[in-house]
C-alpha cells in the first residue's frame, strides 16, 4: 500500500477488523442473494443512503419523505446526487478528481452559487485534492477496498477543500469506492445509515482522523463496525 493508506491500515487491529467487515459484508451478500439483487434493492438502499446523509448536515427527512418530494434543499441534492451516483463509476476510474467535482455540483446544487460548485474553497482544498486523487490512482488491487473507501470518506470530510458539502461528498465517495471496487457492485449496503445512527460517534471518529496518528487508526476501527452494519440494513436483508 501507499501512502495515505498504507501507514493507518497497518495500525494495530485494523487489519483484523476490515478483514471481519469484509467477510460480514460477503456472508450478507451470498446468504441474502446478491446475484438475486433487483433494482429496486439498488434504488431503496440510494434512497435510504440519500435521507440519510441529508439528516447528518442538519436536513432531517426519512426516505419515504424525501421520495415523495420533501426535504430541503441539501435533501433533494443529496437524492439528485444518488440517482447519478452509479454513472460516476467509468469516470471515477478514469479521472477521480472529475468525478469529485462532479459530485460536490450534485452535492450542493441549490445551496451555493453557481461558480462554487465542484470547485475547492481555497488553495490548501485543491492541494488536498490533488493528494487524495494521486493517492488513489497509485493504490494498487491490493490495497483494501473497505479501507481506501473509509480513508477517502475521512479525508474529504474532515479535510473539508470545498468548503461546503463536503460530508455529502466524502460519504458518496465511499459508497463510490465499494462498487468500483466490487465490494458492492449492486450499491445494495447503505454506510451512511450506519453513520446517522452514530452520529456523535461518527463525528468525533471524523475529528481523530484529521488529528492524525492513533486517530487514523481509531477512525478505521469504527469504519468497520460502520460497514458490518451497512450489510445489516441492506435492502437485501430486509426479505
């Protein structure tokens, strides 16, 4: 591994409990009949995804809600951004920085103006950025998928470079990264319901990764327990 994802993986028990997330996630998916999956699995768990991450920046709406039309603006964002979120796979593969610039425009579409959208807050964001996406671009097959996912998530959210949505778009990246990995090809787990459910958890694992060293570490530990729990809600296992 390298860089941004190789010194945290390494940390102690990190290794064993993205090892256990992963087969948790793989047993729900075979047991509940992944290759069984139908689209609206797909559709429920974005939508799920979608009320969730909308409530975590302060616009609280439940899926049935946000489907009928309601929710405020960063909701109907969020709703937007996930009906386009699978279409961002090719372009993800080929170039992560359009891709982010493309989902921070979904992001935040009616809340800022129009020359904000998909653009850095500052200098110091586009550096960020360009680290992340040179980062990613270099991670081999080996790296993890589940931590390269969470490691991205944190970065982005914490890191905050466009100054404005950027939990919205560090939680889609992650759920990006689990289908372009094929951990979720069918985009039927639902992280961010996990990390609604936590949410005082989830914002102070957030603020330890960006104080680095043993908050990296603690960040990925939680991680874990956060995508064991992203198969459980999974539409698939509600049959």
């Amino acid at each position: 591994m390298t860089g941004l994802f190789s010194a945290a993986f390494d940390g102690e028990g990190v290794p064993s409990a993205m090892a256990a997330a992963r087969d948790g996630i793989d047993a729900v998916l075979r047991d509940r009949g992944l290759r069984r999956s139908a689209p609206e699995d797909t559709a429920g768990s974005l939508l799920m995804g979608a009320a969730a991450t909308a409530t975590l920046e302060g616009d609280t709406v439940d899926p049935e809600t946000l489907a009928a039309g309601g929710g405020g603006a960063t909701a109907r964002a969020a709703l937007g951004l996930s009906t386009e979120l699978l279409g961002l796979v090719p372009i993800w593969r080929r170039s992560p920085l359009q891709a982010l610039a493309r989902l921070h425009s979904l992001a935040a579409a009616g809340s800022v103006g129009p020359d904000r959208l998909g653009r850095p807050g500052s200098a110091e964001g586009a550096r960020r950025l360009q680290r992340l996406a040179g980062e990613l671009e270099k991670a081999s097959g080996t790296t993890p998928a589940l931590a390269v996912a969470a490691i991205a998530h944190a970065d982005i959210a914490s890191g905050r470079p466009f100054g404005s949505h950027d939990g919205v778009v560090g939680r889609a990246v992650e759920r990006l990264i689990l289908v372009e990995r094929g951990v979720d090809p069918a985009a039927v787990l639902v992280p961010e319901v996990p990390h609604r459910e936590r949410a005082v958890t989830y914002r102070e694992a957030l603020t330890s990764y960006a104080a680095g060293g043993a908050g990296v570490e603690a960040w990925l530990l939680y991680a874990s327990e956060a995508f064991t729990r992203a198969a459980e809600v999974s539409p698939v296992n509600q049959r």
